[in-house]
C-alpha cells in the first residue's frame, strides 16, 4: 500500500484545498499514538478514492498557523474541503468505514 503525501508548505496546503474535487486531510504529528492508528486507515482510503478525491496528511509540528487557522486543537483530525470550503471535521481516532462513509457523503 502507498504510503500517503505530506503537504510540504502553507502554499501548497492552500492550493490543495481551494481545488474542486473532494480533498481529505488528515492533520496528525509524529509523537500522537491515535495519530499513528489513523494513519494506514488514511493511507487505505487514499488506494481505494484516489481516481474522486486528493487525500493527504499534515504534520502540525511543521504547520501549527495551519493548525490555529482551522481552530485545530485535538489530533487526530481529518478533514474534508472543498473549494476551499471546510466541509467536515472529524476528530479523534475512528474507524475505516467512518472516514469512508464521511468521504462518500461528500463525493
């Protein structure tokens, strides 16, 4: 399974997310443990919608304006944009079907 990208800067962020297709992005960091449970769950869903939806994480420890921009205070948090439009946040660690589901909704 391929292993998900990191978003790099706050501009590439910014270009990722004011796309018009269905863009996830699950803000993590490397120390949080539910972070780490999260993690293949994002990477799966990125293998199965990766032909509908830009899927991608975000270190906070090397984006924390991009934390406080989106009020980001519990990690971790997946969120889904569009348009540049948050559309969703999902906190805490879920299951696969969970972020599926919340994917589906919004495709």
């Amino acid at each position: 399974m391929a292993e998900t990208s990191y978003i790099q800067t706050e501009a590439e962020f910014d270009e990722i997310i004011n796309s018009d297709s269905i863009t996830v992005v699950d803000f993590t960091a490397t120390w949080c443990g539910p972070c780490k449970l999260v993690s293949p769950l994002i990477d799966q869903l990125n293998e199965e919608y990766s032909d509908r939806a830009q899927i991608y994480k975000l270190d906070l420890d090397n984006h924390k304006p991009i934390a406080k921009r989106f009020s980001i205070k519990s990690i971790p948090a997946v969120m889904f944009f569009k348009g540049g439009e948050a559309l969703e946040t999902v906190v805490g660690a879920k299951t696969y079907d969970d972020y599926r589901q919340e994917l589906e909704k919004h495709l």
